[in-house]
C-alpha cells in the first residue's frame, strides 16, 4: 500500500486510516526509514538513513528517539548510549573520577536494595501516581462516538481500550516472548524509567535492531567502533565539569554539542561532577541550560545527595540512643576533631560543599528525590545540624521516611530525640512542626532494654551471688476489695517509639525532659509498650526524675500493667537492677512522687520463680529483687565490705519504707469497712486455720460470711513465700517470723493490740 503525502511516500501497514506496524517511509532529500510506526508517528525500532552516509539505528517514540541507539558515520566511528531526541542522554563509557557510594562504606550500611527495589511493567506503572488513574475509564474522556467524525489521535485524549486495541494490531506480527524475570528498574530518575519501560514494551521487537540492546542497556561498548563526536562532546562536558572549566563547558552547551543531562554508564553526571567538587558556576550554567537538578545516577544518588555525603562523614554524626551508638558520643566529647583543631582548608573546603547545597536547594534540588544511601534529612539530624534540618524542612524534606528494616525502620523523629545537647532539643522541635507520625514504632519489638539482660553467670563465684529461691506458694495477692483494677485500654506492644527513646537516654536528664515535654506536647502516647516497659518505666530506669514528672504532668499512667521484667512503674522503682541510679534519698523521694501521682502499692503483681508463680505487691517484688543477690542478703552485715554495706543499707531502707506507705495503705482502706466484721472476719479465719491443724474438720465454719481481707506480715510487709501466723491476742495482724513478731510488738502492734488487757505484761516477761 502506498500513500503519498506532503511528498512523503510511506509503504507500509494501516491501522484505522494510520501508519500502524511495520514500514518504510521516504522524504524527497533522499533520506530513508525503515521500521515501525505507531498512529502515524515513528515508534519502535527503526533505522534512520541520511545521504550524506550517516545512519541512525535505535528505538523512537513519537518521531523523536527515545532509548537505545547507535548513530553510524561513514568513517567508521560511532556514537552508542542512550538517546533523548538528537542527543545522547547517557554513555557506555565511564567516565574516570566519577562518585559511588561503594567508596563510602560507612554510608552504603544504610543502602538495602531489596527493599527499595522497582521492577518495569507494561501494565502496571512502577511510580503510579492517582492522577495517572483518570484515563483508565473510557467515560471520563471521550464522548461517545466521537471516532465517527474525527480520527485525530494528536488532538484527542486515548482512553485505554482504545490504546489496547492499537497495540493489538501493532504486536500482531510479533511472536511472544515466554515469561521471564522483571526488569529492575535501573535509574529512578523520573526521564529514564519512563524511557526503561518504553524499552521493555518494544522488548519482543529487538529482533529488529541491527545490534544487541542488553550491551547499551548495561553499559558494554567494547563491540562497537572508535566514539563518533557526540560521545566525545559528551565525555569532555563531564570532565570539564568536574574541572570547573567555565568556558570549555559553555562552549559545548552553546554549540549544542552535547545535551547538560548527560551521564555516564553510572549515570554520573555533569552536574553531579561539578556539584562534588564545588564549582558553583558551573552548576548555575548547567542548570540554566536545562539540566535536571534531580536527576539520579545508577546508585540513585542526586548531586544534591552526592554533596550531603561529603558534607557529612560518619565521624560528623553524633551517637544516639535510637540507634545504640552513643558509646560514639562519649569518645567524642573526649577526643576533639580534627576540624576544631586542624587545618583551615578542610573548614574552608566544607564552607564550600555548604554553599553548593544551598545553591540546590535554592535551585530546586528535592531533598527527596535520591533514593540511596539515607533521606538526606537523616544526614544532617545524625550530625546535629539544625540549620541544615530547617533548611530542608523548608524545601520539603518529608519526616514520614525511614531507614531499612535492618537498621531498625527508624524515622527521622527517633534520632533526633536520642541526639544529645541542645541541638537534639532543637531539631526535635523543627521536626515535630512538620507534623509527623508521634507515636511512629521502630522495627526493634523484640529487642529487650539493655539493663534487662542479665548476662548467664559463668564461674562458680558469680552462680552463688545471685538466684536465691524463693518459695513461691500460689498465692493470690490483695483481694478486689483492696485496690482498684486497671480499667484503661489494654497497651499497646511494639517497637520503640520516639517517646521510649527519649525516656531511655541518660545524657543529659534536662534536655532529655524537653524533649519529652515537646513530644508530649504533640499528643505522644505515653502508655504503649517496648520491651514490657512504658515510657514511664524506662524514665525511672534511666534515672531521669525530671522525665518522671513530666510524665506523670501529661497522663501517664502508674498503674500500667508491664510486660516484661518489671510489672509495673512502681516495681521498677524498688527495682535493684536500676538502683545505681539514684541515691536513697532519691528512691524514696521516687517512690512517694509515683504513690502521689496514684500509683497502687496494693495492685497485685506476678511474681515467678521456675514453673512456680504466685500474686503479691510491689512489696513482694522488691523483696524477690532483695534476695536475688544472695551476696548481700544473706552474707552477715560484718562480713561484708563497705561498699556491699552501703547498698545493704540503701536496699533495707528502701524496703522499710515502701513497707510503711504499703501498711498505711492496708489501713486506711480496711477503716472503711465495718470494724467489728472485719475484726470477726479475721478471728474467723485464724480459728479455722487453728482447727485445721488439729483436725481435718470446720467446715461449717467456712460457711459462715466473712469479708475478705488481706493478709500480710505486719512488719515486713510480705504476704509471698512466707508462713503466715496471726497475733495470738487480737487475731487481727499478721507476721511472718519470730523476729518480726517481736519487732512488730515492740515497733507499734503493742500500742494497736485490741487482745488480752495483760498482753503486754506478758509479753514483757
């Protein structure tokens, strides 16, 4: 079939009045293509000849070329690479000098490629965004019929059936390739995966390409001859660059030379090469001669991203708490840089990678737009810098990115509460006016805070000094009537949140509480759980009372139940895995904060020894935690040393205390029942147990009603592990020993017996 138009001669197939497949089309300069069209428009793989002996071979799209190509010149050179209109966009040479991340180990951690790994589709768009989906349903674009009077594909929206049909009769011809493994997407740069997803559709038509596509797609050149001029322009703009040649590189741009986008087989640019090494002029030329400030090299580095790694050496970054490294910290503070002591030309070196960073960001550089190593705002919080946090926040930095799985799946939010100093406050700040996720968890759910784990004992010494047992008899704790039972919401289990790590540092305990103050602020919950701690656990733990206050100021709850090794905030206070971190005045002074606050020291607690288990109190709890040092417990007092005596005495008077406020407690909750039925209640209770021990009847006098009461050791506070006996004068209290009956006698009950008006005569004699 033959059609001549405008003095061009087509010969070829149709498709609804349109050159459609396969063709050869001729213009009245001699010069000739052969290959595919698609709705009029050269689209596919063709070969494009001139007079003069130049020929061009590669893939086009809507008469310009678009993607793999090789121009031909009659003395035998060649220009290879990838093809954006009349230029070549990207090599298959490298050029020498060019920058990878690989050569930043410390950097290329935080790369995880699996994850973040696109693959090319024809169907589906690998960066599909929600506008893209209104062409999807015919009714949204065309009226009904409008293909009756009217066949002008370039004026009018295709809907997709109409688009699927084409490309029927397009690929009617061609055999069908078997499937085989997605393409990854090779540049995320926005040009090129549309560019790579071209590739792949025309992909069962390479058959008519005159060379192999897979070298040019990855970068092999050594099959094709000497580089024509385009590839030699091309190479020279790049290394200009990186030279900081104004006039070498303006001259190819204006002569037009070689396109300002082009790259290397790396995708190493020239406006990255320039941006690396500082040449601001450059860049402003580049840039105002059409450069893509965002475009991304292979590695998916933007210059922008490229300058942040220089900028920003692993020894710049601070330790923090979110990402268990501020052991860093410490020997920073210790060890002075070499920056503050050393040589003017590394600040004036870095002065400069500052100002080309602001010149791409002012130029519209997208902090977002490279996808490895880290989001840029990840560089400058781990450094502390909080300029250049506002920066780009400014320009758009989103705080909703986190790093791989492997590292935890942290945000940007969950270091910067770990930074220490005023600037971790700061940044915080900044970050928490973008308004992020507060309460965003880290992938470390099963991880186990550090104090918590307990290393196995691996000499004899070391097994008696702890794991003393303690004779666990099911018991189960204060009766209903005694405290009030958790009502809020079950908590939440999973990762730290930003609110767990701050609550974790022990840097500094007032910048630490500004932070959490800020956080609060912002509606953090401060009730979810991470390894069975809450917040408000991990403040006590840590010893931050200011935390612990600020806390208890915006709704954290005492009485939380915990998971893990403490169960609750008040078992983590008398706790003696976390007692170095306080003094005895400040753990009393903890206790009667958290009792203040609402904390229930008769809420039951679970203790477990073995398979054996048992409910008591926090004053069960901190006598378990009291005899798991066997060293300190049961050594004589003489026999130890002064140090051993100091933590004796520190461990004793906390005992005695949580002791007394957990008796005052019991009081004042059994004065408000009827006096005269407890008191019967519990002589009751001691008749029955006494009759049980000589008889194996009295069953009728369980069958009387009793209020039930919790029985406890009067002196001591104990009601776990221990034989319980009752005051053999009144039937009221209860002891757990000989040595507490006495003390108890002495201390008090011998003012309080209600017994025998001689008690005390003869307990004096």
């Amino acid at each position: 079939m033959e059609e001549l138009l405008w003095q061009l001669r087509y010969m070829g197939q149709f498709y609804m009045d349109h050159r459609h497949g396969q063709g050869v089309c001729c213009w009245p300069d001699s010069s000739k293509f052969t290959g595919a069209f698609y709705l009029s428009h050269v689209e596919g793989y063709g070969t494009l000849e001139w007079k003069d002996g130049r020929k061009f071979q590669g893939l086009y799209k809507s008469d310009e070329r678009f993607g793999p190509g090789i121009e031909s010149y009659p003395g035998g050179c060649q220009d290879v690479g990838l093809w954006l209109k009349n230029h070549l966009i990207k090599l298959c040479t490298e050029v020498p000098g060019y920058f990878s991340v690989l050569d930043y180990p410390e950097h290329f951690r935080y790369v995880d490629a699996s994850s973040q790994r696109k693959y090319i589709s024809v169907e589906e768009d690998p960066f599909l965004r929600s506008y893209k989906c209104l062409p999807f349903d015919d009714k949204n674009i065309l009226p009904e019929g409008v293909f009756a009077y009217s066949h002008n594909t370039d004026h009018l929206t295709l809907t997709r059936t109409f688009l699927k049909e084409c490309d029927a009769s397009y690929f009617q011809n061609t055999s069908k390739l078997p499937e085989g493994d997605p393409w990854p997407v090779a540049n995320v740069t926005p040009l090129l995966v549309r560019m790579q997803m071209h590739v792949y559709k025309h992909r069962c038509c390479e058959a008519e390409f005159a060379s192999d596509v897979n070298f040019i797609l990855s970068g092999v050149r050594s099959t094709y001859g000497p580089p024509g001029p385009k590839e030699l322009a091309s190479e020279q703009l790049i290394q200009k660059a990186a030279k900081g040649d104004f006039d070498g590189v303006y001259t190819i741009l204006r002569d037009e030379l070689a396109h300002p986008d082009i790259a290397d087989k790396h995708g190493y640019t020239a406006l990255a090469a320039a941006a690396v090494n500082s040449h601001n002029d450059v860049v402003n030329l580049l840039l105002d001669s059409g450069a893509d400030v965002n475009k991304c090299s292979d590695e998916g580095l933007s210059a922008l991203s490229m300058c942040f790694i220089l900028y920003y050496p692993a020894e710049s970054f601070k330790g923090n708490i979110a990402e268990r490294n501020l052991h860093r910290y410490k020997n920073e503070k210790s060890e002075p840089s070499e920056t503050a002591n050393g040589s003017e030309g590394i600040i004036s070196e870095q002065q400069k990678r500052w100002a080309t960073i602001q010149l791409l960001l002012r130029r519209g550089a997208d902090p977002n737009a490279c996808w490895t190593p880290p989001p840029l705002l990840f560089f400058a919080i781990k450094a502390a810098d909080a300029e250049a946090v506002k920066l780009l926040l400014e320009r758009g930095a989103r705080t909703d990115v986190r790093l791989p799985s492997k590292l935890g799946s942290l945000t940007p939010l969950h270091i910067a509460v770990s930074i220490p100093g005023e600037e971790g406050v700061q940044i915080t700040q900044y970050l928490l006016h973008s308004a992020p996720d507060v309460d965003a968890r880290a992938e470390d759910g099963n991880e186990a805070y550090g104090p918590d784990q307990i290393p196995l004992p691996q000499t004899r010494e070391a097994k008696l000094s702890r794991g003393v047992t303690v004779h666990l008899k099911n018991e189960t704790g204060p009766p209903k009537e005694y405290f009030s039972s958790y009502s809020g919401p079950v908590p939440e289990e999973g990762g730290r949140s930003a609110l767990h790590m701050a609550c974790e540092r022990e840097d500094n305990c007032e910048h630490a509480r500004d932070v959490i103050r800020l956080l609060l602020m912002h509606k953090a919950n401060p009730n979810t759980l991470w390894s069975g701690h809450s917040p408000l656990s991990l403040a006590i733990a840590s010893g931050n009372d200011l935390a612990v206050i600020e806390l208890l100021k915006h709704g954290a709850d005492p009485n939380l139940p915990l998971s893990g090794a403490v169960r609750s905030a008040l078992c983590t206070a008398v706790s003696t895995t976390y007692e170095q971190k306080r003094t005895k005045a400040q753990r009393i002074a903890l206790v009667d904060k958290l009792l203040e606050a609402g904390a229930d020291i008769l809420a039951p607690v679970t203790l477990r020894e073995g398979r054996q288990k048992a409910v008591g109190t926090a004053v069960d709890y901190a006598y378990f935690e009291y005899y798991q040092d066997r060293r300190i417990a049961n050594t004589p007092y003489h026999v130890l040393t002064a140090s051993e005596r100091e933590i004796f005495q520190k461990r004793r008077s906390l005992i005695e205390h949580i002791t007394g406020k957990l008796r005052e407690r019991v009081i004042l909750k059994e004065k408000e029942w009827n006096q005269e039925e407890l008191r019967r209640s519990k002589k009751l209770d001691s008749n029955i147990r006494t009759f049980a021990s000589k008889k194996k009847w009295g069953s009728h006098h369980a069958e009387e009603v009793r209020i039930p009461f919790f029985k406890y050791c009067y002196h001591c506070g104990r009601s776990v592990g221990v034989q319980l006996t009752p005051c053999i004068h009144c039937h009221e209290i209860f002891t757990c020993s000989e040595a507490c009956r006495r003390k108890s006698w002495k201390e008090r009950h011998r003012r309080e017996c209600s017994g025998l008006p001689a008690a005390q005569e003869l307990e004096a004699g």
